[in-house]
C-alpha cells in the first residue's frame, strides 16, 4: 500500500481531478488540484465497541480459538517446518490428529 500509493500518476491534462503525482499527495495537498477533504471523524470507541458485539477478536478467526489451539500443537508436535513442497504432507499428518 506505500508503495503503490507513493508512486507518481502519469499527468493527464484531460483528466478530472489530480494526476502528475502520488496518490498520497493527492490525498494530503488536495487543495492544489481544487479537491475537497470529505473524510468524517471517526471515535475509535465506538469503533472497538462495535467489533466487540459483532464477536470480538474472533470476529476474523476462520476457526474457533479452543480448535487453532489444538492444531497448533499438533503442528507443533510434527517437528517440521513448512515449504511450499510439503505442506499437503503437513496437512495429511495433522488431519488424523485433529479429526481422529
């Protein structure tokens, strides 16, 4: 994202809005193309209350706490370390540990 935000736009005159620069300085000096800061205050509280009622720091889990925990270990316990070549030999050795 800093890299690609960084990076100079190409300058078209035909163009609505900035170009010839980054987006991020199109973000910070839009005053110079005539642009407009819309952004709206955000309470971070409210934010963090809100992912709490949706479920807290698993709302983003793809599996429950208790079931990572266990197949972290199990992971663990194979004493392997994961390449893009065995990594079907990995999940073939974990399966029967966690679903015996």
């Amino acid at each position: 994202m800093e890299f690609r935000n960084g990076v100079h736009m190409r300058k078209d005159k035909n163009k609505a809005g900035p170009s010839g620069c980054s987006r991020n300085d199109a973000f910070t000096l839009y005053q110079t193309w005539g642009g407009q800061n819309c952004l709206l205050p955000v309470d971070v509280n409210v934010i963090r209350e809100m992912k709490e009622f949706m479920g807290g720091d698993g709302l983003l889990s793809f599996v429950p706490l208790t079931f990572a925990e266990h197949a972290e270990e199990a992971y663990i316990a194979l004493n392997i370390d994961v390449t893009m070549s065995n990594v079907w030999l990995i999940f073939n050795q974990l399966m029967p540990i966690l679903f015996p």
